[in-house]
C-alpha cells in the first residue's frame, strides 16, 4: 500500500499515542463503557492503516460480531470514513455471505461475557474466514493465541495490542513492523480450544 509521507507519521503518532492512552476500567461486571469502546474503534481505525491484505479494493468492510453495544459506536465512529483512499463499509452481525467478504471482522464481548451459544456461533464464523484473507481482531484476553490475529486487551489502565502473526501469514495479511514493534507477538495455542 502507498501512503504520504505526511499521513504516515501522522497516522502512527496517532497509534502510538493510543498505544499509551488509558482505556476506560470496565465495571465490575466486566461492561464496557462508551469511552472504551470509542478507543477500540480508534485503535482499529489506525490499525488498518499498517494492514496490508491481499486483495484490496476502493471499499474496507469491517464485520462486527459479539456485543451490540460496540458495533453502534463502531459504526457511528467508522462507517464512511476513508483510510489510505479506501471507504470503510460497517456490518453489525453480518451474515455468512457478508463475513466473506469482509476485510476485518471485529469480535466483541459482551459486557457479561459470552454465552456458550454465542462462542460456538463465533467459532463458526471465524472457521469460515479462516485462512481467507480477513484480518480477525477481537478484545479478549487469549483471542490471538486461540487462532485470531490481532487482540486489543486490557492490560491495568491501557489497552495491549496482541499478535498472531502465524495466524495473520497464513491468511496473506501483512501487518506493519511499526504495529508489531508496539505488540505482544503470541502464537497460537497447542491446545484445540475456542476462541
């Protein structure tokens, strides 16, 4: 992907500062709030900045499954914005055909966790975009290691950004050594667990 000089730093100043922005705590419940997921969505934002896929297009559709509540900020904040001359296109719950031709499908937690259904309903629709060129983001401590690409944790008072670079290979994508240089490399687990 070509980019402007001026853009580039201006886009990983912006990644680096959130890479130290605090995320806001979540309740004791484990909700999110509106703040936090505002901050996710920027982070996602700058990430597909340092993304290469291995098609691209004039359009950048953003699946988002799990929590309702950060796919209505992640659309209100994202949808019709431009990136590197790509218009991002947002999909809440997109369906079987839609999640293939996403390029990024965001998983969110739901503020009381995932019910079991709900796992294996995720589990299905990231077997499917496996291997397919779709970068696979999620917010869930050991999401990467279980087999998705980028996770943005909770780490105390900031957000860590964790990558599965096997994961990402094996589906073409190429993620920026200024995102990896601010990462957690991790490899996927030996175990056969879930997501």
């Amino acid at each position: 992907m070509k980019r402007a000089a001026g853009w580039r730093w201006l886009g990983w100043g912006l990644l680096v500062w959130l890479a130290g922005a605090p995320a806001v705590a979540c309740s004791t419940v484990g909700a999110q709030t509106r703040d936090e997921r505002a901050v996710r969505a920027a982070y996602v934002y700058n990430l597909i900045r340092y993304v290469e896929w291995p098609s691209q297009g004039k359009e950048l559709t953003i699946g988002l499954a799990g929590d309702a509540a950060t796919g209505e900020v992640m659309e209100k904040l994202l949808n019709g914005r431009t990136s590197e001359g790509e218009t991002i296109r947002v999909l809440r719950a997109p369906s079987d055909d839609e999640v293939q031709k996403c390029s990024l499908l965001y998983v969110a937690d739901a503020p009381a966790g995932l019910t079991v259904e709900m796992r294996k309903t995720l589990d299905k629709t990231l077997d499917r975009v496996k291997g397919k060129g779709v970068l696979t983001v999620g917010e869930t401590e050991g999401f990467a290691r279980d087999g998705g690409m980028i996770a943005l944790v909770n780490s105390g008072d900031h957000i860590q950004i964790e990558v599965n670079l096997e994961a990402a290979q094996s589906a073409g994508i190429r993620i920026s050594s200024r995102v990896l240089n601010l990462a957690t490399i991790v490899r996927t687990a030996e175990k056969g667990g879930s997501r």
